[in-house]
C-alpha cells in the first residue's frame, strides 16, 4: 500500500514544470508513548486550559493568540487574523537556483521529504528533472509554502526519485562562536597526532543504520512487557569511569602501543625518623666491629 502524501504541487523549475508529491521520509512515531493516567482510577488525564489568574477553565472559543510586549501585557490576535497573515499555498515548490551537493552546511538540515511523481503521467518529466542533477551533481534550493509556513528546501536526487530537506533560516541557526570561545586553538603535532591519526585509520568504516540500536527504546519495550507478565525487570548496571591519568599514555594504550597503563598510586615514602634509626643501627655496629 502507498504511503499517504503529506503535500502535492508543482516542482517548478523556469518554464518546466512536474507535479509531484511528498513523503515522510523520518518519523518518530513508532517510538513508545505514554499517556498521563490517574493512578487512584486509573484513567486517562487531559489537559485543561486555565486562567493564571481566576484558575477557571478558558473554553476553546475564548482562547486567542497572544504576544508579550512587556510583563502580563499582551497584544491579542483573533484566529481568522492570524489565518490571513499566513501565506497562501500556491501548491508550487518553485527552484530558484542549482548549487553544489555539498554548499549547504550540515547545521541548516531540518527535515528530509521525500519527492516522488503522483502518478505515470508525471513520471517522465520526473525523470528528465532528477537524471540533469544527478548527471551535473547539483542540488536545487527551492522555496515553498508548507504546513502554513514558507519554507526553504534543498532537493537533490537520491536513488530512483528525490529528496527534499526542509532548511533552518538563517536567524534559527546559532552561532558557533559562542559554544567554541572558551576552546583553545592548540597547535598539536609530533608523535601525540601521530597516535591519534593511527587509532582513527584503526576505527574506520562505513555508516550502516542498522547497526545502531536506541537502547532507550528497547529499555522501554522491555519495561512494558515485564509489566504485562508480572516480572520485575532488572536494573542493568552503570559502566565504571576510569579515570584519564595521561593523555599521551591513554593514546599509546588505545593504539595498543606501550606497557601497562600508568597506575594513579604514588609509591611509599620511608619517614626520616625510620632512615635516622637505621643510619644509628649500622653506625654502632661499624664501632663495635
């Protein structure tokens, strides 16, 4: 059974145009939800909108939009004024320029759709549109009104349709030189690089999703079935932190290059009263000799 499309419309790219349809492409609900339940009945609880004020409940008709522009004061905005201020969908994902696979930072990735034809009448011009970009390897920024938002998206050719990502605009994406002020720009050379680049030649591999299981999750499964089966579910033990005593010996012992791992324990120091009293012992036996 196919997928349900989530929006349909026109790739538009100049004069040529393709209908298409998008998908989904990551989702979170397969993952295990709880409800809020009232453990005196065992009901399920729902939430209430109240007053900060009154604490009476507001019912739905007589809740509207507000904006603080300073403490408790607000600008109120009715529904149908919101409604008008969002941009009207043309139903269109219109391309305004082609620029490398690789131009757009990481950090700008929203949201993966997929891009597919919605029928076979569309499919050739579909086609004609994703083999050009894979045969020149450029990706298409585009623009378009999504779930009542204008949103910019990348569209690049991925297997036998497309994929679009959703953007962050520039003003969501913060900057790095906040998080990075406090990091020293070290200069790190000689056998400590050398180390580090041969522990990660070590680690190198392939990304394979499936090989990467969410612990959470399976925890959760778990929990869940040992409920319904009346077990008590063990509590898995924490992993022991050991402690970095050197840097360059921790790196020659994960290149598995060295001896034993440098021991925190400092050795025993004799006192100088215990040196003294055998510096008198042997001096009293050189004169009764």
């Amino acid at each position: 059974m196919a997928p349900r499309a989530n929006w349909k419309g026109f790739l538009k790219i100049g004069e040529l145009g393709c209908p298409v349809a998008l998908y989904t492409a990551a989702s979170t609900s397969e993952r295990i939800a709880f409800h809020t339940i009232n453990r005196a009945t065992g009901h399920r609880v729902h939430r209430a909108f109240v007053d900060s004020d009154t604490g009476k409940p507001v019912e739905k008709d007589d809740q509207v939009k507000g904006y603080e522009i300073s403490s408790g004061d607000y600008v109120m905005l009715e529904p149908d004024e919101v409604a008008d201020a969002v941009p009207e969908s043309d139903k269109t994902l219109s391309v305004s320029a082609f620029i490398g696979c690789s131009e757009v930072d990481d950090v700008y990735f929203d949201k993966p759709y997929y891009l597919a034809p919605p029928d076979k009448h569309a499919q050739e011009a579909f086609g004609l549109i994703r083999e050009g970009m894979r045969r020149k390897k450029v990706a298409a920024i585009a623009q378009a009104v999504l779930f009542r938002r204008v949103r910019t998206l990348l569209i690049r050719a991925y297997d036998e349709g497309l994929v679009a990502t959703t953007l962050n605009f520039d003003y969501e994406v913060r900057s790095a030189d906040e998080a990075f002020d406090d990091v020293p720009d070290l200069k790190i050379k000689g056998e400590m690089l050398e180390l580090a680049e041969h522990i990660i030649n070590t680690k190198k591999g392939k990304f394979d999703p499936t090989k990467f299981d969410d612990r959470y999750e399976t925890a959760l499964a778990e929990l869940v079935k040992a409920k319904l089966e009346g077990r008590k579910i063990a509590i898995p033990k924490q992993p022991k932190r050991e402690k970095v005593v050197d840097l360059m010996e921790a790196l020659r012992q994960s290149a598995g290059v060295g001896g034993k791992p440098p021991s925190t324990r400092k050795p025993p120091v004799k006192s100088k009263p215990a040196r003294r009293a055998k510096a008198k012992e042997t001096g009293a036996r050189r004169k009764a000799g």
